[in-house]
C-alpha cells in the first residue's frame, strides 16, 4: 500500500511454532508466547488477534500496532447441495481471491474401500454432520474435506473446468492448511472424535506448489492435529513432484492418488497433454519408490468421458496396467462431471457399471466415486468459482 503510510498487514497463520516463538522473541517476549500463538491459532481456532487471551493485552496491542494480524482464509460465501455437500468460495489472505473447498459430510466413498480405513462402514451414521437437533456429544463426523493447492491450473487437462481459468497463483502454506481449520471450525469437528479425511482434489495441481504443499501439510499434521493417513493428495502426474515426494518421512506424507485417466499412453496424452512430458511409464517408475506404509494403496483416479475412455477393451488395459505396475493399488473411477463449454459427454451408467465390473474381474479392487454436489458445481473437475448454482437450489 505504497503512498498511504500503512504498511501491508503480517500474518502469522500459517507459521510453524518455531516461527512464531522467532517473532515473539524479536519483541523481547519469551518463546514460549510462539507456542501459546500457535495453539489458540491451530488448536481452539481463534481468528482475532484480541480474542487470543493467553497473550496479554498489552501484547495483543503491541502486536496490532506492529501490523501483526491472524490471517486466517475466510469463508465468503457458501453453496449448499441437496445432498448435504457444501462448496465454500475461501478468501485468501490477501483477501483479494478466493479459492474453492468442499465439504462432503458423509466422504465421497471413493476415498473408503480403503485397508486402512477397515470398520468404516460400522460407524457411518448415514446422518449429515449439521443434522438439526444432533446434540454434539452423540454426533460423530465421518467426512471428506477437500481443499485447493493453487488458484487456477497450469496443467490443462482437457476435460477439467479448474484448467480453463489458467494458473492465477500459488497458494501460501496457512491458505492450504487455512481452508481446512475455517471449514474444520465451521463443522466443529472434534479432531480425535471426528472421522474427517482430508483429500488434496480442489483446484490446482499439488505438485506444481510442492514446497507450500508440503508446509501446509507440516501444518495440519504437527499443529492441527490431522492424520497423514487420513489425508490424500492428487497428482495428474508431474514426475519429479512424485520424487520428491518419495523422500518425504512416513509421519507427515500422505497417501497417493495418481490422475490415471487413460488405459494408455496415446489416449492419455490426448485429455492431458501433461503426459508427453511424462508417460505412463515414466509416472509408475516415480510412484514405484514411495515407501508405502503396511496395507496402504496407491489409488489410481480414472474419469469415465462418455464414449471416450470407457469402453470394455479400456478395462481391460487399465487392469494389465495396474497389475503390471505390481503395486498394491486400487483404482477409483469418477463418472465425468460436466461443466458449461467442455466437450465431453457423461458415460452412460451401464457403462460405468460394466467397467467396474470388468476391472473387478481381473481381481483389480474398483470403486465407484459418487458424484458430490453436482448441482452446485462442486464435485470434481467442476471447481472454478462458479458463484451461481446449476440448479433451483436455495443458497444457504
Ligand atoms: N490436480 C490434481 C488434483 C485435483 S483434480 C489432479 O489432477 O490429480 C481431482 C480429480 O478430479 C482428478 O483425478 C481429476 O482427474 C478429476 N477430474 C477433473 N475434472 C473432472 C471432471 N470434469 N469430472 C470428473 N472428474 C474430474
Ligand atoms: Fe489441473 Fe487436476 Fe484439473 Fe488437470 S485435473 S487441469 S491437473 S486441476
């Protein structure tokens, strides 16, 4: 804000604690004041400067008057679904942008089936989460939480409505994790109690904003409490993102999920032309030295686009392909969801139910991801700040 004489606001959401004791010692106050920071901050998710009274009020002010703020991402606007599914538009810090993130109260089921998710099925409670009359000590969340890496997408896949808007920026690591403490807030998930997983599937392509990616994940394990095993971040393939990757400590790596998409090279380089700079097999050598965790899976996601890349004879290369990788995997099939202007047709359900079939057949676990708020333009590959909804559905 150049020529106003204010200096631009610091945010401290989105500092590790080490971080933040740094800062509190540069103003001459002990660096135990940075964990007591980090605690109201990540822990009891308290969003104002004033409000965190475990620091002095002289502090606070002193903080204040020092351009210090929170900073947390800030949800602006809300989209609700028939199905309980709720699309955010999520302010960044700047506040300037805002980037989507959805909460799906009963998971999407693409993300169970998993072997570390066993027993699942006992506490569904078929119920949604904000249920009316739940007293919150007999509720228990079991959902999905997807949030965004960047705004927009470099990567250009051509059945995705994300990839029309172009890369716009990177994300900071507090408005990764941020998504995920404004929606964990709003829901009042117990973390402990509450049965949230976290997937990396919203705009943008992880990969492409590993080191903020990874922060925010730091973030969201070590300060808010998250299970790695409970998270999974989405890759349409970049190579050397998964190398890196590979080399990530087993405590704060997520689980993998590989943008498959195709049955083979010449089909997958024609919806996503990331592929000729990395093929097939140049993306299962790099999946290959991730050190899975006992019974975990690589998941491979693979879009049906009608008429396209769900006929019979692409089950059948896509289970050779999976079993040829010899990893211990699970493939998790997404019907194409549409979205104005792309030109693509939605497979037809028996289709979709032939395929999953056929893979199953060849001993190749697959799953069938319900389509979540379709009608508000949240499900899949339907992320681009729509703010109107795709149906009559009154905004709540
Ligand atoms: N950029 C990452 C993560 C976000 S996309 C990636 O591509 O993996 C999350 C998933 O949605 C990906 O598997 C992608 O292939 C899928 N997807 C994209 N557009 C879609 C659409 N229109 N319908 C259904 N799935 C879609
Ligand atoms: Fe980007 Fe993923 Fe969409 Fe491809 S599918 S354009 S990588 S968000």
């Amino acid at each position: 804000m150049s020529g106003t004489g204010v200096s631009p606001r610091k945010f401290l959401f989105g500092m590790t604690r080490s971080e933040l004791a740094r800062i509190m010692q540069e103003l001459g106050e002990p660096a135990f004041r940075g964990a007591q920071l980090a605690d109201a901050m990540y822990r009891q998710r308290i969003e104002e400067l004033t409000a965190i009274t475990t620091l002095s009020k002289t502090l606070r002010e002193r903080l204040t008057e020092e351009n210090w703020a929170v900073g947390r991402p800030r949800i602006a606007q809300v989209f609700r679904s028939v199905d309980g599914t709720e699309r955010y538009l999520v302010e960044g810090q700047a506040g300037a942008d805002t980037v989507e993130t959805v909460w799906m109260p009963e998971g999407d089921e693409g993300e169970s089936g998993d072997g570390s998710e066993a027993g699942d099925e006992e506490v569904a409670t078929g119920r949604p989460a904000t249920a009316p009359g739940v007293r919150a000590s007999l509720r228990r969340n079991r959902a999905t939480l997807c949030i965004s890496s960047q705004v927009g997408c470099a990567v250009n896949c051509q059945f995705c409505l994300t990839a029309r808007l172009g890369l716009q920026r990177n994300l900071t690591p507090g408005e990764i994790a941020g998504q995920a403490v404004a929606v964990l807030a709003r829901q009042a998930v117990e973390i402990g109690r509450d049965r949230v997983n976290l997937v990396f599937m919203g705009m943008g392509e992880p990969f492409l904003n590993y080191e903020n990616f990874m922060a925010a994940v730091r973030l969201l394990v070590e300060e808010i409490g998250l299970s790695p095993q409970r998270m999974t971040v989405s890759t349409s393939g970049i190579v050397p993102g998964i190398q890196k990757f590979a080399l990530e400590p087993p405590e704060v790596r997520p689980k993998l999920a590989i943008s498959l998409n195709a049955p083979n090279n010449e089909l997958r380089s024609e919806i996503m032309p990331i592929n000729r700079k990395w093929p097939i097999e140049a993306l299962v050598d790099a999946v290959r030295a991730v050190r899975l965790r006992p019974r975990e899976r690589v998941t491979f996601e693979y879009v049906l686009l009608g008429g396209v890349t769900d006929r019979p004879e692409h089950a059948r290369q896509v289970a050779r392909l999976v079993r040829r990788t010899g990893l211990p995997a699970k493939v998790n099939l997404i019907a194409w969801n549409p979205g104005p202007g792309v030109p693509y047709s939605t497979p037809d359900p028996d289709a979709v139910d032939n395929f999953k079939r056929s893979l199953a057949g060849e001993g190749i676990a697959a799953y069938l991801r319900r389509p979540r708020g379709r009608d508000i333009y949240a499900a899949c590959g339907q992320l681009k700040r729509t703010v109107e909804q795709a149906g009559p559905v009154p905004l709540v």
